[in-house]
C-alpha cells in the first residue's frame, strides 16, 4: 500500500497540491500538518480587513476546514512537524496528544515565511505587530476599534487568539502610529491607519518607498502618502523601539516620534529550519532549492510557496520572489505531478501590484541596473508619461511606465507601471512579454485593445516601448 502524500504547511501552496492530488486520484491519502490554527487564508487581504474594507476576518479564508473536510483531505491542525528524516521516510509531529513519527510516500514542505523584526530592539513592548498572521490582523483591528464597538469588528472566528484580541480590545485606540518599512506592507497598512483617523509616521532606511517598483513608482507614491497627510521619514534608520511596557515611540539617530502602535514591516524571511539538520539543500537565497516541477535534492521531497526558490524568467537563475499565485501555481502542480502527470511549476517574474490610496503600482522582471548587469545583461532604461485614455474620455490620468532592456539583443527585461486609472493591471501585458522572451521591438508591436474609455490609440505600454526603442535603435 502506498504511503501517503504529506504536506507540511495547511496555506496556499499546500491546500493547492492536496487539492489538486486529490480530484486527479481521490484514492491517495493526504495528510496536511498545520501547526497553527489558521489554514487557507489571503496574507495580502489582511491590510484591508484591518481598513475595514474587508468585514470579516473569516472573509479572508479560502477555504474553511470543514470545505476541506469534504475533499476527504485528512487536515491536522495545531499539529508541528518539527524534524524531517528522509532516509527513513517519516516526519516528527507534535501535538496536544503527544509526539509520533508519520511515514510518508512523497513529501511538500510548504512551510512559508515569517516576518523579520530583529535586530530591532523593542519588538516585543505591547502594541508592536506586523502583518503576517490572522491573530496579528485581528488583534490589531480590536486595537484600532473603540471597546464598546468591538462586536462590530467582526473579529471573528473559533480560530482567532481570543486572548490576545480581548487585551487589545480592552485598551482606548491609539491615536498615532509609526509604521517601520516603506515597502508592500507599510504603504498599504499607511492607508489603513489613515482611515482610522491616526497620525501617521512612516520610516524607510532607503531614500525612496517601494524600491522594487522603480524611482517613478516610489515618488509618486510618496507624494500621494504626504497629500493624506502622512509624515514620511526617508533615509531614515529606526534604532528602537522606546517604552515601559507598552511601546511609546520610534528612536532614530537624532530623535524620536511618538507612536501608541507600531507595525513592523521590514521584510520576511524563509522557515526552512525543518530542513536544517537534513540534506535538503538550500539556494542562494536561504529558501529551499528545487527544480522545474518543485523537487528538491532529495528524492520524493518536494517544497513549495514561501519557503521554496523558482526559476527567473529573465535570468534562467533560481531566485526567491514570495508571492500568493507563485504559492498556488506551484503547490498545484506539484499535486498533478505526485498524481502522475508531470507538470511543470512555472518561472516567475516577480509581478507584483500594490496601491496607495488612489495610485496604482505595477512591477515585473528586472528594473534594477546593477541587478541586471550582476545577471549579465547590459541595461538601459526609459520612463515616459502618457494618458491612461483617450484625452477627451473622462476619467483620463496620467500614467507613467518605465521599461528595461539589454543594449545588445533589445530583448525586455521588466518594467514598473504607476498611475491612477487602471495602472496597476496594465503591468500583466509587460509580465506575458517576459515570458515569452520578447524584444522591445516585438513588444512595440503587440496588437493590443483600443477604445476611448480604456485606453488611447497607442496604450502607455506601446508608448515606453516605442521610445525605449527607438533609443536602443539609435546605438
């Protein structure tokens, strides 16, 4: 009899293999282990349920228990594995119930990330979080949310650290906030605590927000966060975090800022200890390497998500980019593979969007020069603003795309889109681009839609490309 398919982590790359495996052979067991009580949720909702755009915190769950109940996917949660032996085929798990050894037939580690706090003194004072857990989202709206309001909050859910929640639901609201971090997580949960009234301080140690998505993309985002009345500090270090129990403020070099929150938003970083003491092998990057299809080193181990490197489409390199479809693709196609269709998990681009209030950002591919010359390219870049309509259609907004390419093939490398007016989703067509190795040239080409309301005769894609080209023609 066939061991069972085991999977570590209960998220997106792991409920999407489980899932998968199980339509394409229902007579495959699968054991999911998910040491939390949270399982199948969107990392990427949690500033907007915090806003209160989003009601519910349980809206945020893909799938309940029970739904994967009835896929017959045998799902432990509270259960940790906490050591991996893959000579003998087995992992370690602990639960309330004890610890036991769990054989497995094929293997996903798609343990996921945490986020980084340290070396910054004063993480741990109440009233610091960051965003990468269902508790941290409901304990922070119960924050931000009157006592006697709090039922509203709809901080809901048999799942949600009910402890925690009360505490922070049994204190007045703050009325500042300092925000650490300028990238994804800061700008959007800046927007969040602007609609809770709060005034806000966000730092960055680099001299511009959203690094990944360009200079065009960083200042006018900037721009957008002052015009809501953000106070931005950039190049700014953050040394500590200052209070007497409960924090009280940012210490940088040469002052400090009162705060009665603080959200940390500094980046996250791979869980791969599982794999440490075996030969599991990890990538540059501190992620856990693997091929095309997901496989590791090791045979029948796969990983997936988070915790797993892919291949760039740009560079042909293995690279790390944690972000929600990557997780779902992969772990969805691991599920076929372990069902006996190989399948490929796909490259990735790092395509990305994100939004401040009401500018829009899109990134792809590679932007940053010294990045791309590290990849062996030779890159020149150009940024060009254009209507996001036709100029007599209302709604028409500025729309800016920068686009980089290599001076010798011309072929694309990436780009950043950033404007109020649908600018976001336009980034999918550079992404397409990036996959199918184009050139600037044969981008400029494309046939894409026109009509008054949703773009001009020559979308701002075509615009960039054009005089992008026309600069690598002029060489």
């Amino acid at each position: 009899m066939t061991e069972p398919f085991v999977i570590v982590g209960g998220d997106a790359a792991g409920l999407s293999a489980a899932s998968k495996l199980k339509r394409e052979n229902p007579d495959r067991e699968v054991i999911v282990f998910e040491k939390g009580s949270w399982v199948s949720y969107a990392h990427c909702g949690m500033p907007y349920y915090v806003k209160g755009e989003v009601d519910s915190l349980t809206d945020l769950l893909s799938l309940s228990p029970d739904e994967i109940a009835e896929r017959e996917i045998d799902l432990r949660r509270r259960h940790e594995v906490v050591a991996v032996d893959p000579a003998a085929r087995t992992v370690t798990v602990e639960s309330e119930a004890g610890r036991f050894e769990q054989p497995y037939g094929d293997l996903l580690i798609a343990t996921g990330a945490h986020a980084v706090s340290a070396p910054l003194d004063g993480v741990y004072l109440d009233g610091v979080f960051t965003m990468h857990s269902m508790d941290a989202a409901g304990a922070l709206r119960a924050y931000l949310t009157p006592p006697a309001d709090t039922e509203a909050a709809h901080i809901d859910g048999e799942y949600v650290d009910r402890e925690r929640v009360e505490t922070y639901a049994a204190m007045d609201p703050p009325e500042s906030a300092a925000i650490v971090g300028g990238g994804y997580v800061g700008v959007e949960m800046a927007e969040a605590f602007c609609a809770h009234d709060l005034d806000v301080h966000l730092f960055q140690r680099p001299d511009r927000l959203l690094s990944p998505f360009g200079d065009a993309a960083g200042d006018q985002v900037a721009e957008t966060l002052r015009e809501h009345d953000v106070t931005l500090h950039l190049a700014t270090e953050v040394d500590e975090l200052v209070g007497d129990g409960h924090v009280a403020g940012v210490a940088t070099d040469d002052k400090q800022v009162d705060a009665d929150l603080v959200l940390v938003g500094i980046g996250i970083q791979p869980n791969t200890e599982l794999v440490g003491e075996t030969a599991i092998e990890l990538g540059e990057s501190g992620a856990i390497a693997t091929d095309d299809y997901g496989r590791t080193n090791v045979e029948d181990v796969y990983a997936a998500g988070d915790c797993a490197e892919m291949c760039h489409t740009v560079t042909g390199a293995s690279d790390w980019v944690p972000l929600g479809l990557t997780a779902n693709r992969a772990g969805r196609a691991i599920g076929q593979t372990i069902a006996g269709t190989p399948t490929l998990v796909g490259d990735i681009a790092g395509t990305a969007v994100v939004k401040a209030f009401d500018m829009e950002c899109g990134r792809t591919g590679l932007l940053d020069h010294d990045r791309a010359r590290a990849a062996g390219f030779d890159p020149v870049s150009e940024t060009i603003t254009a209507s996001s309509r036709s100029g007599y259609y209302p709604g028409a907004a500025e729309t800016t795309v920068t686009l980089t390419a290599d001076w010798d093939t011309g072929r694309l490398l990436g780009g950043s889109i950033v404007g109020e007016d649908r600018a976001a989703i336009r980034i999918d067509t550079l992404a397409t681009a990036l996959d199918q190795d184009m050139t600037v040239s044969e981008l400029e080409r494309l046939d894409l839609a026109y009509a008054p309301p949703f773009s001009p005769v020559w979308d701002p894609v075509l615009v960039a490309a054009k005089v992008l080209n026309g600069t690598l023609a002029d060489t």
